[in-house]
C-alpha cells in the first residue's frame, strides 16, 4: 500500500547527462534543480516540484519514459506519486 503523506522520491531517474541546454535526458531537470530538490523537506513542496517538472518536460518534449520510470521508482519506495491522474 502506498504513502500518501511520505515525502515523494527525487524525479531523477538515474541517467545524469545534461545534453538538452542543461537538462539531464533523463529526468529533464537542470543541476540547479538537482540541487533544489534535495534541499525540499516537505512532502507538499516536493509534490509541487515533481508537478512543475512534468510540465517542463510536456514543454520540452522528448520525457514520454520518465513517467512509467518514475511510476516504478515511487511504487519500489511505498510512495503515492504526486502526479496528475
């Protein structure tokens, strides 16, 4: 069963190479996004975050895999994902 009120994991996807004007390939976040996201304490902000990043990379286009990624990463850690239905 999954938490619904534990802080959600980083939206990285474990790839790191920031080849699209400094977005990682990946996961479509810049390292100053990195950063920020690891210094994200609450639950509530992190979901905000992952939110914004799923609309950066609709922006961006190219991100089609990170979702069942990221879907896989949650699901491993017991954690709802903060994503829109």
């Amino acid at each position: 069963m999954a938490k619904t009120g534990t802080k959600p994991p980083s939206p990285c996807i474990d790839v790191c190479k920031f080849r699209r004007e400094g977005h990682c390939i990946g996961c479509s976040m810049t390292k100053a996004q990195k950063k920020m996201f690891k210094e994200l304490k609450s639950p509530a902000h992190r979901r905000v975050f992952v939110h914004m990043l799923s609309h950066q990379q609709a922006a961006l286009g190219g991100y089609a895999h990170w979702t069942e990624a990221y879907l896989k990463k949650c699901a491993k850690k017991g954690v709802t994902p903060p994503l829109d239905a």
